[in-house]
C-alpha cells in the first residue's frame, strides 16, 4: 500500500468516525427529545395536572368542613348571642367547573382502562356534595333556626345532628387519598423511567399498571363498574 493509499485510509477512517459520532449524537439528541414528550404529556400535563386538581377540591372542601364545624359548635354554645354574620364568612369558593377532561384522557391512553377516570369524577362529586353541606345547608339550616319559627328543634338537638353528618361526610373524603396516592406512585414511574412512544403503548401490559389498576379496583368498585 502507497504512502497515499495509507492517508486516504486514514482519511476515510476519520470521516467515518465522525459520521457515526454525529450520528449517535443526533440519535441522542432525538431519543431524549422523545422522552421529554412523553414525560410532558403524562407527567406534566396527565397525572400532575389530576392531583393538583384533586387536592385543591378536596382541600377547599376540608377546609370548609373545619369552618362549618366551628360554626356549628358557636351555634350550640352560644345560644340566642350566636353571631348570624358567621354563616357567611370564612369559608372558601371550589370551583366545580374543571373535569381536566384531556388529563384524564392522556391517563387512560397510557393505562388503557377509564378506571382513573371514574374515580375522579366520584372524587369531584364528593367535594361538590359535600362543600355544598359545609357551605349551604348547614348554614342555611342554623339561619333559619336563628330568625324564624320554623325550626322547633333545640339548638343542641340540631348541633349534634349537624356535628355527626359533617363527620361521616369528611371522613368519606379519606377513600379518595388512595387515588391520590396511586397518581403519585404513576408519576414515580414515569419520572424514574425514560419512556419511548412504543414503550407508552405497551405501558398498560406491564406488571406495575396491572396491579395499579388491581388496587384502584379494590378501593372504588363502583367506579370500577362504570369504567
């Protein structure tokens, strides 16, 4: 081989070199592009979004229950000197409007099951029922009792009606804390996990979102019998 053979070889053998180093590099950079898509669209805009969501109603609504809770005790002990301006004060808005419907959908493409769905609504229609008897009823109920005749209740007959009806109610709010749990235990997934597209399309097969779902069943059966 000539002295301009070598360097030819030699040449071509860079060139390559950096050809398939510029290659792998743009591999990786495409690769990491795709792993940051689907942690955006399911973990940031999927399972962030839901618990947000969910903890700021169910926030709202204890919050509310804990207001109500003091007015109810105020109404009790305090006879006709009970301050009616404490019916409207204190407590905080839910908003009720936002079912984070493309949330959702994003969480049932990735499990392949509606069941995080379901559970949600169940967990939204707890805290408008239940902020509704926090903020409303309960107040409503007391005002009446306070400034007209209709209610011919004592006030400590009332009260320990009120107390016990908030206390089923917020304990209700308890079994929710399990889907909240499990969107964080998902969101662990997909943050520890670089996952591909392909690998977004099998996610559902896997052992973990079996018995992810597994868990979800067991703690809301009658979402799981709409999803």
């Amino acid at each position: 081989m000539t002295a301009l053979q070598i360097e030819i070889a030699k040449a071509t053998i860079t060139l390559i070199t950096v050809l398939g180093g510029s290659a792998f590099a743009l591999w990786l950079y495409f690769r990491q592009k795709e792993y940051e898509l689907v942690k955006q669209r399911y973990l940031d805009g999927g399972v962030d979004v839901l618990i947000s969501h969910l903890e700021s109603s169910l926030g709202v609504a204890s919050h509310n229950y804990a207001r109500c809770l003091d007015i109810v005790k105020s109404f009790r002990d305090t006879g006709e000197h009970f301050d009616i301006k404490m019916l409207s004060e204190g407590f905080l808005p839910l908003d009720s409007s936002k079912f984070a419907q493309h949330a959702n959908h994003r969480i049932a493409s990735l499990l392949g099951s509606e069941l995080v769905w379901s559970a949600f609504q169940s967990a939204l229609a707890y805290a408008t029922t239940s902020n509704s008897k926090f903020t409303l009823e309960i107040p409503e109920a007391i005002r009446l009792k306070r400034t007209t005749d209709l209610i011919n209740n004592s006030e400590q007959d009332m009260a320990e009606a009120m107390v016990s009806d908030l206390l089923q109610l917020h304990e209700a709010r308890f079994k929710y804390a399990s889907l909240i749990a499990e969107l964080h235990y998902l969101g662990r997934l997909l943050e520890t996990e670089k996952l591909s597209v392909s690998a977004v399309a099998e996610f559902s097969n896997r052992g973990e979102t079996k018995q992810l779902l597994n868990r979800l069943v067991k703690a809301f059966p009658d979402a799981a019998s709409e999803a």
